[in-house]
C-alpha cells in the first residue's frame, strides 16, 4: 500500500517480492525460476527445511519425525510449529532459519521501499513470535543504516492465512483501486 492505495504497477502485477531472487540457482519454485524468497521465507520453507534435516540428521529431529508419521515427507507445517512450542530444538532450528531469511528480505525491501510496516500473511503467520521473533532481529541487523532510522513495524495479518485469499475477493469487488 502507498499512500493508502494498493500499487499495483504499470502492468497489474507489482507487490510479488516473494519472486525476488535472493539464491542463484537456488530451489526451483512454482513461477519458473529458481533461488525465489518465497522458497526460504514461508510456510513451505518451513517444512523443506524441517525434511531436510530430518532426512539429514535423523537423531536430531526425533519429535519432527514423530509427528509426521515416521518419514521426513510427512512432516507438515503446523507440526513443525506444534514441535518448536514443545520447545523441540531441531523445530525452532528451522524457525530460525526461515525467521532469518524473511528479515533479511524484508531489510532489502526496506532499502527499496521505505515502508512504515510490514504485514505478514499465509499460513506460516499462524506460528506468530516463533517466526517473527528471528524475523524480527534479522531485519535490524540487515536494515541499511539500522542505527540512524525508525525501524519499520513488522506486524501478522489480522486474518491470517485467508489474508491472500480475501484480499483478492475485495480487489475484485473494487477493481478501481
Ligand atoms: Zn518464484
């Protein structure tokens, strides 16, 4: 939002960062490309991080595994966020790491954009300070010139996980703004 209306760009298509680039040739994402901020900030980040390591250290993500039925593929986003609020070590690794690329993103955003705050939607916003905390401290620590501005607001989307999708019901019903 700018100035208290959605940009939308030249073309319709503005306001995707999550398509922003940050992993040459990083993992492959749904738009074509690979190396999006989408596939290390989000909900199905959380959960290739949480395989991962489970595929690669089993030992550490016994409680991961646990609760995704035996196998690395069965571990899900919400059972990723119940082990890290069990205070399971291996879940709140991955909460980190995934905390740590939305800041940083954000921060490259901040020195683009400006904003005043930040709106965090999609599943992954129901985790709350198990994502923005690390989110949070990221994004000073990656904030050009950090020590001499006012810090952006970096809130979660009052409607959670349905943000998007109703979002784009009230664009349709206003198609002017
Ligand atoms: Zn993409």
């Amino acid at each position: 939002m700018i100035n208290g209306r959605l940009y939308r760009g030249q073309w319709g298509i503005a306001g995707e960062p999550g398509h922003y680039r940050v992993v040459p040739e990083g993992r492959p994402c749904g738009c074509g490309n690979r190396g999006c901020w989408e596939q290390y900030a989000s909900g199905s980040a959380l959960v290739a991080e949480a395989r991962e390591l489970a595929r690669r250290s089993p030992g550490a993500a016994v409680r991961l595994l646990q609760l995704g039925g035996g196998s690395a593929e069965g571990i899900s986003g919400p059972g990723v966020t119940q082990a890290a609020r069990e205070g399971d070590v291996a879940a709140l690794r991955c909460f980190e790491i995934v905390g740590r690329w939305l800041g940083q993103g954000l921060a490259a955003l901040a020195a683009i954009l400006d904003p005043a705050c930040f709106v965090i939607g999609g599943g992954v916003s129901d985790a709350g300070d198990l994502l923005i905390g690390p989110a949070r401290a990221a994004f000073a620590d990656g904030l050009t010139g950090g020590a001499y501005r006012t810090r952006a607001e970096i809130r979660l989307a009052e409607l959670g996980a349905d943000a998007g999708v109703i979002g784009a019901a009230d664009l349709a019903r206003r198609p002017e703004s």
